[in-house]
C-alpha cells in the first residue's frame, strides 16, 4: 500500500480498519511504516464496528466526507464494508479514491449496482491468482462464487504450499550421509523426521512454479510476497470486471518492486486521471515549509524566502543565504551577483553634475580672466585683488574637485577627493571671511565712535511681531495695577523699559542673563538649543513604572510627506490607542493631513502646551480626529485689560483673542513676582537680612501661588485641558482639571472625568495596554525584546499561589498547605489515614472481625467437645492455644485502621509479631508431634517420643515466642514505631502513618515469622508420605502454602506501596494467614472409634501411632 502512495504522490490520506486483530494490527503497523517511509501521513484513522452500529458508521462517514482526504485504504472484512458503503450510499460520499485491502478486493457482494458508482475505480491488493484450469469446462458456465475458477487466489498459495512442501521432502531425500546439514554431517531420517529437522528445508526452499511465480523464504521464514494490484471496472452492460493493473513483489536479490499500467487504470473522477490528495501543496524553489503547529508533518504552510536567501529545491526546510557579492532573484531560486552601482558619467546625474561642475569652473575661470585683465583698475584693486583672485582660483579648483566624485572609486580618487575638496573649499571660505573682516575695519575706523551704535542696526534688528507687542502691554498692564496697589511697593512707583529680542529666544536670554549678572558687556551667549527635548523627558516614564512606550518617532521639520506617511503608518500598526504629541503647530498640521489621508481613528490625543490651543488644528477636517483630544496648558489668567465693548473684539483673529491669555498670565505673574520681591527687600532690617542684598534673594516666595524651588524654578501650575466640537461647528476648549506642585503636598493632579469628551462610540475612557493585568493567580512573564508592559500570564505552578494582580513571582504554601485549584490562596492539605468509616477501612475491619468469630466459635466448640476422643487425640491443648492466638492475630489487625497515635504504633507491630509466632509455633510442635508419633511407630524408634511429651511441647512454644517477644522487646527500646506526618508522597495531601522506627528490627521480627513458618513446611513437607486417611501434616502444608503465598504478594506490595496504601497490604495479609490456620484446624477428621487404652502412654507407647496407620 505505501508503494502505491508513494507511486502516485498520495500523502494525506485516510485508514479504515476493522475492530480485531486484523485490523488493528494493519493499523500499528502501517503507522510504523508510514512514519519510517516518510511518504505520508494519516489524515484520519477510524474502526469499523463489528454490529453495524448504525450511529458510528454515520460518524466514520461524516469524518470522511469532512476530510480533505481523498483517497481512502480500507483494511476490513466484507461486512464491515457492506455497513460502511450503505451508509456513504445514504450521505452521497463522492469524489473518493478507495484503495482496498486482499479481505474485500475481490468480494462480489460489493459490486452491485448500488455499490458501483461509488466504488468504480477502485485500486486494491490481490492474492497472485493462477490459472490452474483449461477453461474448456462447461462447469466454468455456473455463475456460483464457490464455482468461479476465474479467481483462485487463496487456492493459489495452497498450491504454492504443496509444492513448497514437495521441494522440501525431495532436499531431505538427496541428502548424502556424511554431508548434510546437522550435526556431524547426518541427514533426517524419512522414519523418524522430527519437525525442526523438516523446517530446515524448507527454509531453504527455491523455486519456480509453473506459472512463473518464484516461490522462496526469508531470513524471519515469511514468504517473499508477491501480489497483484487490482482496479475494479464496471463495464456499460452492468458488469463488473475486476482487472489486474499490476503486481508488487520482493526478491532476495533486488528487494521490493512495484510495477503499475496506468493506461489499464480506469479513474472513477471527470477528469479519468489519477486524483490528488495532499493535506498541503509542495513548496516550490524560493519557498521553505513551515510546520503547522498541531498537526501532522505532510500540513504546512510555504513562507517565501527572505531577501538575501534562496531555495533550489522543492519541500526545502530551510532558505540557505547567498554569498557576499550575490543576492537573492525575484523568485529566491537562485542568487544572482549583485549589480554595482557608482555615480558614473553615463548616467543623467552624473551628466548633470559632471556639467554643472565644469560650467561653474569656466564661470569661474572667465571671471578670473576678467578680473586679471582689469587689474589695475580702481574697482579691481579696492575689491583687495590680490584675495578676489585667490577666491576665484579656490572656487574653480572647488568646482573641479567635485569630478572626483564621478566615476568608479579607485584608490586614489577615493584618498584625493574629500582632502583636496577640503583644502580648497576652506581657502575659499577663508578669502571671504578675511575680506569681510577687512570691510568691517575699515567702516569702523571711518566713523570714531560709531562703531559701538552700529550693531543695533542689522536686518535682525528690524523684526518685530504683534504677539512681541500684545506681551509688551502685558507687562505694562501688571506694572499700572501694581502702581496702583496701595499695599504693594507703598511710596514705589515701579517703571519699565522694553528691550527688542528680535523674536528670538536666543537674544531674550542674552538680555536677561546680561541684566541679571550686571556684565551687560562682557557676558554674550552664542548658539542655540538643539534636540528632542521631549525623548529625554521620557526616562521619567519609566522610573515612575507606570507605563511603556509602543513607539517613539521625531517629527521633520520640513514638510517630509514620505516621513510624515511612514510615522502615520506606525501609529497606525501600533496597538497603543493613546498617542502624546510634544511638537509645534507646524508639526500638527503637517502630521494631520498625513493622519486625515489615512484615515487613521480610534486614537485618544494627549497635547503638550505647544498646540494645546491653537486654532488651526480646530478646524472641520482635523476635529473628527482630534475631537476629545486632551492636553496640558499653561494657566489662563482673568485680567480685564478691556471693557468688553471695544468693536476690535468682533474681529476673530488669534493675535487679537483676549479669551486665552496664557502666555500673557505668566507674563502677568511674573512682574507680579519681581513686585514682591522688591517689596520684601524693602521691608528688610538692617543687621537681620539674609545676605548682601541679591534680588533673587526674595524671589522664592510671592503671592498669587506664586513660588520657587531650591532650583529657582517656579512651581509650575497647569490647566488640563479637553477639546470638544460642538453641534453648531465650533469647538470648546473646556478646563477639566489641573495639575500642580506645591512645597508641602508635592505634585498633585485633579481631573474631572464627567466633564471630558471621549471621542469613541461608547463615549467611555479609552482602552491602551500591551498586555491585560495578571490575575491572581498568575505571575507576569516578560515577552523577550519587548517593553516591559508586554508580558504574558503564566498559571502558578502546583503548591505556589499568587493573590495579587500583576504579581512578578508565585510564593511556595506552607509545608502543611497546597494551592487552591485556581492557585490565588493556600488550602490545608488534606490529611489521610486508613479510617473505619471509609469502605476499604470497612471491608479489612469486617473481615478481622468475621475472623475472629470464626476462631471464636471453632474454639468454642472445640472446649464443648473437649472430652471426645477426636478432641482429645489432636493434641487440645496446643489446639486451644492455637484458636486463641488466631483470635489474637485477626484482633491486631484492628490496630493498623484508625488515626496513628503512640500507643497504636508501639503495639501493632509487637502485639501482631508476638501473636503469630505463637500461632505457628503450635503448629510447628503439632506437626513435630506427628512426626515423632509415626517415626515411633516404626522398629527402633520408641526413645523418640520422650522429647515430645506435654512438658517438652509447652516450653517449644513458650520458648519460641518469648524469642519474638524479645526482640519486640528491644526493638521498642532501642528505636520504637511512632506517629509520623508524611509529605512526600504526595504534594496536595499529608499521609498520617506510623513509621518502624527501627528498619533492622522490623525485618527481624518478619524475618523470625518467616523462619517458623518454613520449619513448620519443611516438616510437614516430610510428612507427605504418611498414610493416605491421615490429612494433619497435608492441611498443615497447604496452610504453610498460603502463609508462604500471602508473604510472597506482600512484600512487593508493601515495599511499591506509597501512602497510606502499605497499610492495607500489612492488614490484608494477615487474615489471609489466619484464614489458612482456621482452616487447617476446622478439619473434620474420620469418625472412628477409639478407646482410652489407644492414648500413647507417658512411657512412650505409639499405640496412637499404629491407630493412625489403620486410619
């Protein structure tokens, strides 16, 4: 079969198999096989029920219809099809190609009308059939099964047997003496053939029959199969021909061949060609398989190779990199070398390049030629010639210099460039900068003392903006109010004078470090801030833990749209739904064209002072996004600065908004803040102020909430901000919250959360983590590579709990307590005995019980009948002895159920022991006594029975079982049994078991039983010859057998049993000797009569013995 999945490309297909030997042996072995070939995989393996359950075979069918399968191989008898096809008849199962086994390929039961259609095409394995009639027969026109000679393919192998056997008999009878195969040369003999010697040759058997088939054994002696491959045709007159199509077949020499006619194979699909059945389509050069996780090795998913690698081969599992001067084809089959790219002469840019480069030389050239022409000219020679002509060669040999950048590198060009651009480009930069410097000088030393006035006269100082203004007034208003203010500055009118900062910060600060350090002329800052002010503030993110960033991206400052699309992109992929945005308005409208192209929603806005409340993002294409934007601004002041009446206010223009005042407000606060100052100096007592009057000095403390920190920074106050549109197109900026620090409450933070505006459908806070919150229960796992908001929940392993949310590690319960099952708290472990009330403690208690009534009444009767010759001649005294230990034995087993406490501990093992010694010690000195009585019997043996009388009996059994009760003795002092909490049988219970304290005495005390009860089987094993009528000493074997037998089952149970499990071996084998002692004793011996003269004599007369023997 695997040969012809593996013929036709089959690798996913489905197994049928009947419920018995047969078929579940097909269906071990072909897994096997089909696992070690490699050729496929099972898409599904079902078993056909042997009742035709109706119920399951609508199942098998739906699995199969379910399958992408399609192909199916059967192995099953012919009822089990007949019930299958009735049903894939019933549910219309088409399309399938059915691959039988050589139980049902030539079934003529199958190939009915009802059958055929669906069946039509099938391929299977057949018996190789021989043609062993003529074919002239008229009784070849009886259309019966039993009668069809068309088809003889179990008669077949009987065929090929009796030849086979033939062949061997006919090696055996060649056979020289001298020369054959066993052992010193000897051939079988035809008379006296043994099996083994006939199995010889036939192992050795080779041959041909007469219809070409080789017939020979292998190494294991299986026939070397050889069958035909079969495809069922059903012909237009309704017949069905079953053809041969092929064979398959194993030789010694070239193995196992499989030969198929195609063009014989009649395909029950439209298309009448082989169909295909693959759970997932070859992977193609440039593709490499991937495993589905889950599911079998022949499902998997072909992923392209990666940029750079290739695959060559169809199925490759891994993409191999190509060399280092090669890369990757468009279909990543093979690599190609990669193209080297330079800026060459023939390509447009470097044409362009090339010539503007020699344009700007003759440019500069011509000019050169100009101006030397010219030289002694007035305009020549006041333009300092002799640098106009150093420039003019600097910038021709600047122009040339860019030629070394055509062309291909070469090492030269690669170590002349830049060094040569270099020098010549600073001989250039340096002619201007000397000229100009020269210019200066001499305008300076053309006016005496205007060279300081000069500097306020430059184009920057021409700027100014109607905001610088609109700020201006602001620090005028806050100086008219203070003037105003009686108890501020009494007696102080405070002045003001504006000084231009030219609408650059750079300049303000200048000025107003300048002031502050009194070195107006010597203190001059040069440069600017440079960088991303924000990326450095977002380490304070992570020192609070609060939260992660998904993505960190920087504005351009130009309008870059491929930039501005690939950040969008970003935000677009993230799965963070708040973004923070600390950037210009510039920024934000560049940024949200690119988000309105998009169309990128869902996102909750967080809006840094910068463009908390400008108004050009307010607009109508902007707000659907940035609608419930929340943001953070500076404090808005109140100051009525206008009477509202003015006719200026209708004109809706930013710089003439008085409605948002924020800069101003700190404007405001900050004269204010100088104002108290000053007046705190003023108020100051000589002799008691803090140092040599520093304004700053004062400046820590002020009104209006006006303060600074150690730093001299102002504590800051911000409003929270939150941007709604609303129903007539306009937009609010509400005020729903603030934040601030103070001095003594640190940072605090208010908002009011009814107020805001979410902009999602369900108008509630927005939803941003990486990863959902570990329950208890769970501990976090860091995702490798990822932010450390981005973890995974891991259940708590068993005996550790986690009862916090986002705990980082699970904590191990107390030694008595395991985890809960849902591993969020501890709960006791529960703890375990063998107990009276649970029903194996019931069955063990009821069986020592109903052991000791036994004993009970056994003895009972027998003091009831003490005085009848029965009684009397089997020894009652030991025998009494014997009822009453046995009670004593099945009574200690009670000791083992229960909760273990000292007492029980100490005494079960001792009580038992002891016990049970006596019990076979009775035994022993009975059967002993037997012995001797028979041994006396015989010529000669009359002095034997003086050591067995009463006296002698009763010290055997006192003396052996004071040796037992010795060593429980010592065993108690030296290390005794105790109580004994036990946790590692199991981790969720506590085992409460009493433990032997002392190995070595606990294996002596067992060991001393053990010694008794194999003397007591070994005499009684001597006494197996006694007469027939006499069954003491065989009762006493058998019950030696089942102490032995019961010892034999317990020592393995005890030494494999955890728990408290070892003490229910301990306690059930101990009824199970008592059981074979009670009946041993409760043995109904012969009636018969006997008179007291019988009774052996204290002389030691065995007239007892005689008796026994006429018993």
């Amino acid at each position: 079969m695997i040969q012809i999945l593996k013929h036709f490309g089959w690798t996913w297909v489905g197994l049928l198999v009947s419920d018995d030997d047969y078929g579940l042996h097909v269906a071990r072995s072909f897994q096997s096989d089909l696992a070690q070939s490699g050729q496929g995989c099972l898409a599904y393996l079902e078993v056909l029920p042997w009742d035709g359950d109706l119920s399951e075979n609508r199942r098998i069918v739906h699995v199969i219809k379910e399958s992408t399968a399609r192909v199916l191989m059967v192995f099953a008898h012919e009822f089990h099809m007949i019930n299958l096809m009735e049903e894939v008849v019933r549910q219309k199962v088409t399309g399938l190609q059915w691959l039988a086994s050589e139980a049902w390929t030539a079934a003529a039961v199958l190939q009915t009308p009802d059958f055929m259609p669906y069946l039509n095409g099938t391929l299977g394995i057949a018996i190789r059939r021989a043609e062993a009639c003529t074919g002239d027969e008229n009784i070849q026109q009886v259309d019966a099964e039993f009668l069809d000679v068309s088809n003889l393919r179990p008669e077949y192998n009987i065929y090929k047997a009796v030849y086979a056997l033939a062949y061997a008999l006919d090696d055996m009878l060649q056979c020289e003496p001298g020369r054959g195969p066993f052992s010193g040369g000897s051939c079988a003999d035809i008379h006296k053939l043994e099996p083994w010697q006939f199995v010889h040759y036939l192992q050795h058997v080779n041959f041909t029959t007469t219809f070409g088939d080789q017939v020979s054994f292998d190494e294991n002696g299986d026939v070397l199969p050889i069958y035909d491959i079969v495809n069922w045709q059903w012909l237009p007159n309704g017949r069905t021909e079953v053809q041969n199509v092929g064979e398959v077949k194993r030789s010694p020499s070239r193995g196992e061949e499989l030969q198929i006619h195609e063009d014989k194979i009649f395909w029950n699909f439209e298309s009448n060609k082989p169909p295909q059945s693959v759970c997932s389509e070859s992977c193609p050069p440039g593709t490499r398989m991937s495993r589905k996780k889950g599911q079998p090795v022949c499902c998997f998913d072909c992923l392209p190779c990666s940029e750079g690698e290739i695959s060559n081969t169809t199925d490759s599992m891994e993409c191999t990199s190509c060399p280092e001067d090669f890369w990757s084809s468009p279909q990543r089959d093979h690599c190609v070398p990669k193209k080297t790219e330079f800026l060459s002469y023939h390509e447009p840019l470097g044409i362009c390049l090339t010539a503007a480069s020699l344009l700007g030389t003759v440019i500069s050239a011509v000019v050169l030629g100009i101006f030397i022409h010219h030289r002694s000219t007035p305009v020549v020679r006041a333009n300092n010639s002799e640098l106009s002509f150093l420039l003019l060669v600097s910038l021709k040999l600047c122009f040339l210099c860019s030629l070394l950048f055509i062309g291909r590198p070469r090492l030269w060009t690669c170590q002349l460039r830049h060094a040569a651009f270099g020098i010549s480009f600073v001989l250039c930069v340096s002619c201007i900068l000397v000229k100009t410097m020269v210019v200066l000088a001499v305008f300076r030393a053309s006016k005496p003392g205007g060279g300081a006035t000069l500097k306020w006269f430059g184009a920057v100082q021409q700027r100014g903006t109607v905001l610088g203004f609109r700020h201006a007034m602001t620090m005028a208003f806050a100086v008219q109010e203070i003037n105003k203010n009686p108890d501020l500055l009494p007696n102080l009118t405070l002045g003001y004078r504006l000084y231009d900062n030219c609408g650059a910060l750079v300049v303000g600060f200048s000025g107003a470090l300048a002031l502050a350090s009194g070195q107006e002329e010597a203190f001059a800052l040069q440069g600017g801030c440079a960088g991303s002010p924000p990326v450095l503030g977002i380490s304070d993110l992570a020192q609070s833990g609060q939260g992660c960033l998904a993505y960190l991206e920087v504005l351009p400052w130009e309008n870059d749209l491929s930039e501005n699309r690939r950040i969008v992109h970003v935000i677009k992929e993230s799965t963070a739904r708040v973004l923070m945005v600390f950037a210009h308005e510039s920024h934000m409208i560049n940024l949200m064209e690119e988000v309105v192209r998009q169309k990128v929603t869902g996102l909750q806005w967080l809006a840094s002072e910068a463009w908390t409340g400008t108004t050009f993002l307010q607009t109508p294409d902007f707000m659907p996004y940035l609608n419930g934007t929340l943001g953070i601004a500076i404090r808005r002041g109140s100051a009525e600065a206008c009477t509202g009446d003015e006719n200026i206010q209708q004109v809706d223009a930013e710089f003439l908004d008085v409605s948002n005042l924020r800069p101003e407000y700190n404007i405001y606060k900050a004269v204010y803040a100088l104002a108290h100052a000053l007046d705190d100096m003023l108020q100051c007592e000589p002799g008691r102020g803090p140092f040599s009057g520093q304004l700053r000095g004062y400046s820590q403390t002020g009104a209006l909430a006006v303060s600074f920190d150690e730093n001299g920074d102002v504590l800051p106050i911000y409003d929270i901000v939150n941007c709604s549109g609303l129903p007539n197109g306009r937009t609010e900026v509400q005020n729903v919250g603030e934040v601030k620090r103070s001095p003594s409450r640190g940072e605090e933070l208010q908002i009011h959360e009814d107020k805001i505006f979410w902009n999602f459908e369900s108008n509630k806070l927005p939803h941003s983590v990486c990863s959902e919150s570990c329950p208890p229960g769970t501990r976090m796992s860091r995702k490798k590579g990822q932010p450390v908001c981005c973890f995974d929940c891991l259940l708590c392993s068993e005996g550790k709990i986690s009862n916090t949310t986002d705990s980082m590690e699970c904590t191990s319960c107390p030694e008595d307590f395991w985890s809960s099952p849902q591993r969020d708290h501890c709960v006791p472990k529960k703890t375990e005995f063998l107990s009276y009330h649970e029903p194996l403690g019931i069955c063990l208690t009821a069986a020592s019980l109903l052991g000791t009534v036994i004993s009970a009444v056994v003895l009972g009767i027998f003091i009831h009948h003490r005085s009848t010759p029965v009684v009397r001649a089997n020894n009652s005294e030991l025998s009494f002895l014997l009822l009453v230990s046995l009670k004593l034995c099945f009574l200690c087993s009670l000791l083992f159920i229960g909760r273990p406490r000292l007492w029980t501990c100490q005494l079960r093992h001792a009580a038992f022991g002891i016990s049970f010694v006596l019990c076979v010690s009775c035994i022993l000195v009975k059967t002993m006594v037997v012995l001797a009585v028979f041994r006396a019997s015989k010529p000669g043996g009359g002095d034997i029975l003086k050591w067995f009388g009463a006296v002698q009996q009763r010290g055997t059994v006192l003396g052996l079982t004071s040796i037992q009760a010795a060593i429980c003795f010592a065993w108690l002092l030296s290390s005794s049994p105790k109580p004994h909490k036990n946790i590692q049988y199991h981790k969720d219970k506590i085992v409460f078991e009493c433990v032997v304290g002392s190995t070595v005495g606990f294996a002596v005390l067992l060991s001393y039983i053990g010694l008794l009860a194999i003397l007591s089987f070994l005499l009684a094993f001597l006494a197996r010859n006694l007469p027939d009528n006499f069954n003491e000493a065989k009762l006493i074997t058998f019950s030696m057998l089942i102490f032995c037998a019961v010892w034999v089952a317990f020592v393995p149970a005890y030494i494999n049993s955890p728990g408290t499990a070892p003490d229910v071996p301990k306690k059930s084998h101990e009824p199970g000797r008592e059981e074979g002692e009670t009946g041993r004793r409760v043995r109904i011996p012969e009636t018969r009569t006997r008179s007291p003269a019988d009774l052996p004599s204290a002389t030691g007369n065995p007239p007892l013995a005689q008796e026994l023997e006429q018993q």
